[in-house]
C-alpha cells in the first residue's frame, strides 16, 4: 500500500468511525438528564458521555491502525514517536452545549504525520452536519462540496471569536477591543471545532482565538485548509501538545485578523 493510499484507508475509515460516535454521543444526549457531570477546570465539563465516546473511537483505531498513536482529550496521549502518525480526538467539544441542551456540539477527528495535518473531519449529529476534507481530499459538507464567503473586510459578515479561561482577560480584551473597533463583528457558540468549520463552509469570514487545544480544533482546520482558505501553523511550537493560537480565513481576511491579533 502506498503512502497515500494508506491515508485515503484512514481517511474513509474516520468518516465511518465519526457517524458511530457522533451515534453514540446523540444517544446520551437524548438522555442528559440521567448523565453524571463533571467539573474539570473553570468552564471544563465533562460526562461518561465524553469518555465512552472517545473510547469508542480509540478502540476502534487500535484495532484497525494499531501502528498509530492517539491523543484525546478525555483518554490523553499514548506513547509516541517522531515521524509516527497520530490521531487528534475530541469525542465531545462543546460540552457545556451538550449538557446545556443546545445543539452546537460536535465530534472532532483528525490525522497528523511528519508534522504535516493530512485530513480531519467534524460531525455535529444534532444538526446532521458532517464537515471533512484533507491534503488531498476536498473540503465537503454531507459529502457536497462547500464554497467560501465572499467578504474582503471583517465588515464584510461575521468573524467567530473564541476565548477560554487559559487566556486572561487582560490578554484578551485588547485584542478583542481592535476587533470591534475595526467594525468587526463576532459568533461564538461554544465548539470551536464546529465554528472554524463555518469559515470553510461560508457561513463565517474568519476566525480568531489566542489559544485553543489541538483536539478543539486540528480536524476543523484540514477541512479550512482543504477548502483553499489560510491558517496560521498551528502545529509549530508544539502546538500537538501544549495548543497554539488559531487565525482564520480567506487571505484579505486573514491578514486584517493578524493584524488585529498584533
């Protein structure tokens, strides 16, 4: 098998596995009343719905491509060597929506090698929305292509804005304050994964974030990619591990948000 056919195997493998979790995870969110939460961090939550779910695809990529490492956000890293290729889960980001009751949640997956993002792929089951696209497969929505927004300025559309509490307001409200002051205006619905998705499909100009983890947002950054619009090189600086900024969008666009982001 050629390098490349390997990939198209693990790419056509992941956008099965994703339905089974995103199944899953819809399951117990049917049911969230009867789920035990819990506090992580300040704004960090997380259910057996989060766990089960990522070892549902954990087990499942073992099985079948037990060659490769795992990072997730419930289960953590597993042994991993230069140059291996590794997959980068979250079985549930945006689960303060979930538990919430509110649709914007989503499963995230996606595959890194030799440094290199090579695809992802985002589902949002409650909304029936499967994001995909890699280096050398086309950014879709539902298995249709998608198409940009036409915007040249941020005032142009909408921007997504993340923010977490690992960044300190007085780090982040200067930034945020260029940002308004240029005329932008902002969405944030609580999955960064499934807003920088909304830039590859046209619903969004752009995205800004200082800080987000890989499992946030690698599987939603392929399909960005794939659709021909620019990102920052998140993966630098150990992005893998320690997360990184996110900057967003087609190129006018995301010129002015480096700009702003100073």
């Amino acid at each position: 098998m050629t390098a490349q056919s390997s990939i198209n195997a693990r790419f056509q493998f992941a956008l099965d596995l994703i339905r089974q979790a995103g199944d899953l995870a819809h399951g117990y969110f049917k049911n969230r009343d009867s789920l035990t939460i819990k506090e992580k961090g300040l704004q960090d939550m997380a259910s057996e719905a989060d766990l089960n779910t990522e070892l549902l695809i954990r087990g499942a990529l073992e099985k079948h491509f037990p060659d490769d490492a795992f990072l997730g956000e419930e289960t953590g890293l597993s042994e991993f060597a230069e140059g291996q290729g590794i997959w980068v889960v979250d079985p549930i980001d945006g689960t303060q929506p979930f538990i919430s009751g509110m649709s914007s949640w989503c499963v995230s997956i996606a595959f890194v090698q030799d440094s290199a993002l090579k695809f992802g792929m985002v589902y949002a089951p409650e909304r029936n929305e499967l994001f995909a696209g890699g280096i050398d497969s086309p950014a879709t929505l539902n298995g249709a292509p998608v198409g940009r927004h036409p915007g040249k300025t941020i005032r142009d559309g909408i921007v997504g804005v993340g923010y977490s509490p690992r960044v300190t307001p007085d780090e982040f409200l200067p930034m945020f304050e260029r940002f308004l002051k240029e005329g932008g205006m902002f969405y944030r619905d609580g999955s960064g994964a499934l807003t920088l998705c909304y830039i590859a499909s046209g619903r969004l100009l752009g995205y800004i974030e200082p800080h987000i983890n890989s499992w946030d947002c690698l599987g939603a950054i392929a399909v960005i990619r794939a659709a021909g619009l620019k990102t920052n090189d998140f993966l630098a600086d150990d992005g893998l591990r320690k997360g990184n900024r996110v900057i967003a969008g087609n190129e006018t666009i995301y010129q002015a948000l480096v700009e702003i982001y100073g």
